[in-house]
C-alpha cells in the first residue's frame, strides 16, 4: 500500500471523531499501532521479523465507548479483524470454545474480504459471460459445421451457385436476431421471460461422524471440504426468469474468474501481517480477588492460559493454512468493574504493554455525542421520521437538557454511560413516535423544546424509583 493511500496517525485520529466524542488519548493509541503496522511493512526484511506490536489493553467503564471504537477503527483499518468476547471461551464446557478459533475467524475474515474484493474486480467481466448464457438460452446460435454445405443438408437450393451463401445467411440471420436480443437483455426489456439454465449445485456437503474431541475444528472443516471437493459436482436444470438466472449465475461466473489458491495465499499473508484481533470483555476472565480459586476462576484462568500463547505468537492451523500470531495485533477491553487490570495472570498482563484508560463521559460529552457524531441519536430519529414526512428538530436548549437528566440519572441509579441517551430519548421520543402519522399526519414539523423536555422527563428524574426502571 502506499503511503499516500495510508491514513496517518492524525487522520485516523479525525476519522474516529466522526463518531466517538472524546477518549483523545484512547484514539490517539489506537492511530499509533494502527500506523505502525504499516511502517514495520515498510522496514527492512529482517527487521520485520523483530518488530512486535504492541498490544493494547483498554479500560473503562460500560458505555464509554470502548467496542465503538473497536468497530470504527475494524472499518479504518481495511484490514482484517474480528472481534470476539473473551467471556464466550468460558460458557462452553470447562475451558468453553477453543481460544484458537479467533486465529481461524480472522483467516476467515481475510479470505472473504479478499474474495469479495477480486469478486468486484471481476464483476464486468463475469456479467458479461452471464449475458452470453442466458443469450444462448433464449436464441440458441447456429453453428455452421465446416465442410458441410447447405445443399448437401437438403434445404439449397438445386443450383450449385447459392450453396456459399445460404448458410451463412442463416447464421447470419440468428446472428442479427442475437443480436438484437442482447440489446434487449441490456435495456431490460426481457427480465421476465423465463428460461432454462444449468445451476451448479455447489460441493455436495458431506457429514463427518466423529466423537467429539478427536478431531479439531480446522481438521474438521477442512476434511469435510476436500471430501465434498472429491465428488462430482452436481448440475441442475432449472427454469427461472432472465432477471434470476442473472443473479443466480452471477457469483458462479465469477467464481470461476478468481484463483482461490492465489486468494488463501494472500489472506493468510494479510492476516499475519495486519491482523487485528479485538477481545472485548477481557476482564470477564479476570480472577476476581486472589487466594480460593472455584469453578469458574480455575475456568477463567484457564481461558487467560490459553491466550498466552496466541498473544505471543504461535503457529495455528485453519483450514487455508498455518497463521502465525506472531505479528497480529490485539486490543483487549474491559470495564475492570470487579476485577483490576492487575487480576490478570501475570504473563497475559505482560503481553498488553500499552493500558490506556477511558474518560468517564460528563454531561458536555453527553450533548455532543447527542448532536455531532455523523450517526448521532438525533439524526437516526430525524431519519426514521423523514421518511413519514415529518420534520424533527431540536433545539439546542433541550439537548442540554437532556445531557443534564442523562448524567443526572447516571450517577443517581446506574452509570451505563452514553447508553443512558438511548433510554432517555426513547421515553422522550415515545409518544411522538406513536402518533405519527395518525395524528401528526405527514406534513407536521415537531420542534423539541427544553420544556417539552421537562416535561416529559423531569418528573421521571425526581421520583428515583421509577426511573431505576423507566430510564
Ligand atoms: N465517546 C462516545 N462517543 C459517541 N458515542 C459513544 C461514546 N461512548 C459510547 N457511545 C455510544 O454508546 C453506546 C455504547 O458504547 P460501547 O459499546 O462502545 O460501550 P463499551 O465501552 O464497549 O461498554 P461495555 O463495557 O459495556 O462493553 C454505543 O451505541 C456508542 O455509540
Ligand atoms: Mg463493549
């Protein structure tokens, strides 16, 4: 990738903006590492090999916004990532899902980003070999045998001298006819007419038996595709309309334009190289306090042993091949309500040299994320209601008000952080929202006022007990 086409530290910095309000320091870490993948690519060969990223250990309350930015920096990056919850390895069984998997989601991840890419690359080329066949469904073309003249097949006529000319005017006619089909088929004039068509039924799935536990989920699947690539592919005829078989035979076409070693290949490089591997919810396999290790703490340290190693850097296997975790970067997230960055084993605490920690959100926070994110709370309902004709203002008053009651009621019953927003403008929005359009038919222009706020909401703020439930 070039530089140029690389976001800088600054720019993901902006970016992030656009959406997340605040955690300057938090943004500005994630920019750093994000760039340094870049930059170690860039390095010389043997010193590629040295440079380790450093992983990134998040902190901070429910709601301040750590898997947000989780999810914008998994857009930015344009790399693959995947995010997984580290409670997940615990549910299952004793030690839950193995830890591995995240290594073989990303593969995954990788694999499909890239076959959709060269899918798009393909696209002209492929829809054009998709016109060609429904073109032979609907006019078959005529295929002049060389060597065979029209007067031998019986329909010539009895002199010799028009024998070169009526075959070729035969196909030159089922030539025009295609022809003008074609322009049919473009300008859409025939996406109802039905026709019949060959359909790949893709590999045949084949079930594998097997006790659990003898076989590993990457053996596993990748035993079960190359026994379904074994069998004959199977082919069905079906009669569909043209505007089907176009989509239906688009992505088969294509398919067969793209080189899928070539693809696993590449992945594989990809997700070793710029990776990104987000593990939210890290602190739910912390050991809360020290000393008696029950059940679920020897279940939990258990999950945090198994990481070790992935963190570190080892050799799994997916089914595209070996991905090496050597240089894959985590961000592991956590509120650390119960448990402290500290409860962690040790080694694993290690492995996530850089804690930064997220801001608690005030009220200021809280009237900006209300208003300025580019998919604010207020635009998405301005949205909704815009499609029944309604206009839906705010006026800055009543933001700041609604700011207030959110942090208001955050630190008198629960602090779930910006997600208070989203339960305060629902009760806000409420009736509004059932009213339209029957009785604020389209048309109507609905101004929230800081009273109408007041209204609704403060009553709800004073009596604590009702708004420990409603709010
Ligand atoms: N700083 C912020 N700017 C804008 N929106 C935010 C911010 N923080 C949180 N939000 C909004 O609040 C909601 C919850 O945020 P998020 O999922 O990031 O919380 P979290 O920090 O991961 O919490 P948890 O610890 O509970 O997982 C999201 O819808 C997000 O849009
Ligand atoms: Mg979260």
């Amino acid at each position: 990738m070039l530089a140029s086409s690389f976001l800088t530290p600054a720019q993901i910095v902006a970016e992030l903006d656009k959406y997340i309000i605040g955690q300057h320091e938090a943004k500005r870490h994630v920019a750093i590492a994000l760039r340094n993948r870049w930059r170690r690519l860039h390095a010389p060969a043997e010193m590629q090999k040295e440079i380790v990223p450093n992983n990134i250990l998040m902190i901070g309350a429910t709601g301040v916004g750590k898997t947000e930015i989780a999810r914008r920096l998994a857009i930015l990056a344009d790399a693959p990532f995947v995010k997984v919850e580290a409670s997940k390895f615990t549910e299952v069984g004793y030690v839950g899902r193995d830890v591995e998997s995240m290594v073989r989601d990303l593969a995954e991840q990788a694999v499909s980003r890239l076959r959709q890419r060269r899918q798009e690359e393909v696209k002209a080329q492929a829809a054009q070999a998709v016109e060609d066949i429904i073109l032979d469904a609907l006019i078959p073309p005529i295929k002049a045998p060389a060597g065979v003249s029209s007067s031998s097949l019986g329909f010539g006529s009895p002199e010799g001298n028009s024998a070169e000319a009526m075959p070729s005017s035969d196909q030159e006619l089922n030539e025009r006819t295609r022809e003008r089909f074609r322009q049919k088929i473009r300008d859409g004039e025939l996406e109802d007419r039905r026709i019949e068509i060959n359909i790949s039924q893709g590999n045949p799935s084949v079930g594998i038996m097997g006790a659990p536990g003898m076989m590993d989920e990457a053996t596993m699947s990748g035993l079960q595709d190359m026994l379904g690539s074994m069998l004959p592919k199977k082919s069905r005829k079906r009669k569909v309309s043209v505007a089907e078989a176009r989509k239906l035979l688009l992505e088969e076409e294509a398919a067969k334009l793209i080189d899928m070693d070539e693809i696993k290949e590449e992945a594989i490089r990809q997700a070793e190289n710029s990776g990104i591997i987000f593990i939210d919810e890290i602190d739910k396999v912390a050991t809360s306090g020290s000393g008696k290790s029950s059940g679920p703490d020897v279940s939990r340290q258990g999950v945090q042993r198994d990481l070790l190693p992935i963190v570190e850097g080892s050799a799994v296997n997916t089914k595209y091949g070996i991905v090496n975790t050597d240089h894959i970067l985590f961000i592991a997230a956590g509120a650390f309500h119960v448990s402290k960055p500290s409860d962690l084993i040790p080694e694993l605490q290690g492995r996530f040299p850089i804690r930064v920690e997220l801001q608690s959100l005030t009220k200021d926070d809280f009237y900006r994320i209300l208003k300025d994110p580019k998919n604010a709370l207020t635009k998405q309902y301005q949205a909704l209601l815009a499609t029944e004709d309604v206009a839906l203002t705010f006026e800055d008053e009543a933001l700041l008000k609604l700011a207030d009651i959110a942090a208001e009621v955050n630190s008198e019953v629960e602090n779930i952080g910006a997600r208070r927003l989203h339960t305060v403008m629902s009760r806000l929005l409420n009736e509004l929202l059932f009213d339209v359009p029957d009785q604020l038919p389209a048309g109507t222009a609905l101004a929230i006022t800081p009273q109408l706020v007041e209204e609704r909401l403060r009553g709800m703020v004073k009596n604590r007990d009702m708004s420990q439930y409603i709010l």
